[in-house]
C-alpha cells in the first residue's frame, strides 16, 4: 500500500473528513486531497505529525506494505477514543471558561446590589442601629478565576502536538473539580448572605448613636460624617438653616463618637453666620467667622482644636459643608471633595 493510499486509509478509519485531518495537522484541506491522490507526499515533518496524530510508528507509514494487518479492531477503537477525548476536552474548556465568566459577572452584579441594600439600611432607619458592612466575595471570586485559568490551559493543551500522549481524562476530571469548588463557593456564599443581614450588621455605634437621636427634640436635625476614622462621626444641631431646597446648614453642633465602647459627647463647635456653615474634611471639622478659620480633629476620644499653624487654609476652601436632616433618609454626608 503506498503512502497516499495509507493517508487515505487511517482517516477514513478514523472517522475524519479532509477537512477535519487539515485543521488537525494546519495544512489546507486541498493539501490532504493531493496527498490521498498521490500528486504530492507529505514532507518530514509532516509525516512525524501524521504519525503522531493516529499514533503508529514513522517507519510503519512509510514502508510500502499492506496496513490492513495493522490497523486492528483495537487500534481503530483508540484512535476514535482519542478524537472524541479531544473534542470533550474542547468542549469542556470552552464550557469552563463561559460559567467562570458569568460567575465573576454574577459576583459583580451582587456586590453592587449589595452595596445598595447595605447603604439603605445604614440610612433608611430612624433609628441608626445599622451600619454598612463589607462582604468577603474572594471566597467566590477566586474560583472563579481559576475556573477560567485551567478553562484557557485546557484549550492550549488540546491545540498542542506536544500534549497530545497526554490522559485527558485525568484533565477532565481536573476540570470538574473545579466546576464543583465554583459551585460549592456559590452554595456558602448564599448561606453566608442570608446570615449577614441577620447577624452581622448590627452595630453598637450607632445603637448609641439611636439614643441620642430618640432624646432630641422636634426642632433638632442630625448628620452623619463618613470620614477617616475608623466610625462615623455624628452630629446634632438646634441652629440649622436652608442651604438648598432639600437640605439644611449648620451654625453650631454638638458633636458625639463611638469611642473605647460608648458614644461620647465630645463638645460644641460654633461658626459666625450663615457665611461660615460647619464644613468637614476627611480627618477634621471647619467652624469659622470674621475672626479666622478653626479647625477641630478628633484624637483619643477628644476633640481637640488645632491652632492657624497646624493646618492649611486650603483645607478650608476644599472642605464640604455639613447637610443636616431631620430623618436618616437625608443625614448621610460622603466626602466627594478629596
């Protein structure tokens, strides 16, 4: 049997197309129909790529000799083995890479809808018992990345000759393991996020911080500061006035923090006029008048005023006024400026 007609022969024992065995070996399928014709030969390389594909020996291919005895029942059922093996490996790889990417898209979906529900929380509620937590998601997120690495590896493997002695079942099995962590991930993850909003997001800061609001009067607003410090800073104030059609400006306030376990009043800080609104930065407070600039820090549990040369003006000018509300849907302040 010369060579052509042994092309021809294994790929049809094979089960393959032209076209199949070209993309196979990155040759055009015109190619393979001139070898199987006899009007060309494959060249060295080739033939050791040939070879390799269908798994017999370069000399067997090349000696002209009947093959008929060769290509047994056994022989014929490993090479279909191996070409299903490849097209599982191809289908799963792709298949690994597709749920790792609605995974991560999932995880990203719900970390911002939770941010939200967090947000409405910590200010929706009169009374300030709750306050915004941050989820662990690497627990998720992490395998799903991984899911999508060893989706990738596995596409390069099934595309390279040189893996191609290589058990693909073991590579499988492999992948499902990590479609299982993905999924297990997924499962504790949803136990964990029921639990949350149970458990995990009450506070006693802003417990505290409840019962001064539940001790104010009528004519009493509040705010909440979200600066660099490791709780919020809290604010009350009887001398507000309009600075926008839906929020209010201080004059003076009362200034309370959660510190070593309790909520502590730490003082008053006064501005002088309506042209010097309480203002804040993202480590201080701003009260001011004709005279001068003050600023105010909190350290140690106190609030401790700074002297002219202990802070830059443009602090000032860069700081952001204090937005007093009589309800928690309005009293959040978030530092935009800096």
């Amino acid at each position: 049997m010369n060579t052509n007609e042994k092309i021809k022969e294994i790929r049809k024992v094979s089960g393959m197309t032209q076209e199949e065995l070209a993309d196979k070996l990155g040759v055009s399928r015109q190619t393979i129909s001139k070898w199987e014709k006899g009007l060309s030969t494959p060249d060295l390389e080739m033939a050791i790529s040939f070879c390799e594909l269908f798994q017999i020996s370069l000399d067997e291919f090349i000696r002209e000799e009947q093959m008929e005895q060769k290509l047994s029942l056994e022989d014929i059922m490993k090479i279909n083995k191996r070409n299903q093996r490849q097209t599982i490996l191809l289908i799963s790889s792709i298949v690994f890479i597709l749920v790792g990417l609605l995974a991560m898209l999932f995880i990203l979906g719900l970390r911002a809808a939770t941010v939200s529900i967090e947000y409405m929380l910590y200010r929706g509620l009169a009374t300030g018992q709750y306050t915004s937590h941050t989820l662990d998601f690497s627990s998720v997120f992490i395998p799903a990345v991984l899911l999508v690495i060893v989706g990738g590896i596995l596409i390069l493997i099934g595309m390279s000759d040189r893996f191609r002695e290589l058990r693909f079942k073991k590579l499988g099995i492999v992948g499902c393991i990590c479609t299982v962590g993905v999924a297990a991930a997924l499962l504790i993850f949803s136990y964990n996020k029921e639990n949350f909003y149970n458990e995990n997001i009450y506070n006693d800061n802003n417990y505290g911080y409840g019962e001064v609001i539940e001790k104010l009067s009528d004519d009493d607003a509040y705010a909440y500061l979200e600066m660099d410090y490791p709780e919020d800073v809290f604010l009350t104030s009887s001398w507000v006035y309009e600075d926008t059609t839906d929020s209010c400006a201080g004059m003076k306030c009362n200034v309370y923090y959660y510190y070593d376990g309790e909520v502590k009043s730490l003082g008053c800080i006064e501005s002088n006029g309506t042209g010097y609104p309480i203002s804040f930065s993202k480590d201080g407070l701003f009260a001011g008048g004709n005279d001068g600039i003050r600023k105010y820090i909190i350290k140690e549990g106190a609030l401790v005023e700074l002297s002219e040369d202990d802070f830059d003006y443009k602090e000032y000018e860069k700081s952001q006024t204090v937005l007093f509300a009589y309800g928690a849907a309005d009293c959040s302040n978030i530092l935009m400026n800096f």
